[in-house]
C-alpha cells in the first residue's frame, strides 16, 4: 500500500496505466526527477509507490509551501515521458478499475453504464478511484464498492 507522513490535506496525484507496467523499472526512471523536483527553488518534498503494477501514487508535503502549477506540470511531464520509454500512458484518463475475483480489471468509461446493465459489473465490486487528489482520500476513496461511490451516480 503507499504510506506517507504528510498532512491530510497534501497534494496527492494517482497516475494509471491501462496496461500492467514494471514498478521498479518506473521508479527507478523518475528517481532522479524526485531529488530534483522544485517548485519556486524549494525542493519538493515528496513520496511516491507503485501499487499493483499499474499505479503510481504521488504525495507531496505542502506543510512549508505549496506546489506551483509549473512543478505539477513537470511532474506530468516526467511521468509522461518515463511512459513513453516504456510504451505506457501513465496518464491514462480514459477508463477506471475494478477488482474482480483476484485480478484487477481495466474498464473504459464509456463501456461502464453497458457492463453494469449485462451485471458484468456490481454495486459490490472493488472501485481504485484514481480521481482523489488529496492525502485523506487515500485512506477513505482510493478503493470502495461501486454502489457507494461517485461512478454509478455519474454514469447510470
């Protein structure tokens, strides 16, 4: 799981990938990026993991000051580029997961409301929402049931 000591309320990115990805390998390719990572010539203070092979969780402690727009956009940047080396979106926005039985499935959002009607998707399945953006959410959204979360009212 990732874990950090950062405030509730610091910066929290969720990038995903369609595709399964090495996390060592995407780690080891952004590492130099994080010891080098400022925003208005202060280091960022950050903290990153891979979860399941298609995650990368990024939280930033924004207790002393706060990340720019800029230092987010190279952050982007640098994991859109370490994707491209790799033949991944990282920043894959088009679709969500479920955890069905043991494995984790890639859904495209326009299929969502087709696969809940046939019931190849339930109220009780696994969400990994990828929209939270801040530390708390971590501990309360990243996963939930469908039925309890924001998809079924938005898509149904």
């Amino acid at each position: 799981m990732f874990e950090n000591s950062f405030g509730p309320e610091s910066k929290l990115w969720v990038f995903q990938s369609a595709e399964e990805f090495n996390g060592e390998e995407v780690s080891r390719a952004l590492l130099s990026f994080f010891e080098n990572w400022q925003t208005h010539g202060r280091k960022v203070e950050s903290a990153s993991s891979v979860i399941e092979g298609r995650f990368l969780v990024v939280a930033v402690n924004e207790l002393y000051h706060s990340v720019s727009g800029c230092a987010i956009d190279e952050l982007t940047k640098a994991v859109n580029k370490v994707g491209s080396t790799k033949n991944l979106n990282l920043i894959d926005r088009g679709g969500f997961y479920i955890k069905v039985g043991d494995e984790l499935r890639y859904v495209k959002f326009t299929d969502f409301k087709d696969l809940y009607t046939q019931g190849e998707i339930h109220d009780h399945a696994e969400f990994y929402d990828a929209s939270i953006s801040v530390n708390r959410e971590f501990s309360k959204r990243w996963v939930s049931r469908i039925g309890d979360s924001w998809m079924k009212n938005r898509f149904l």
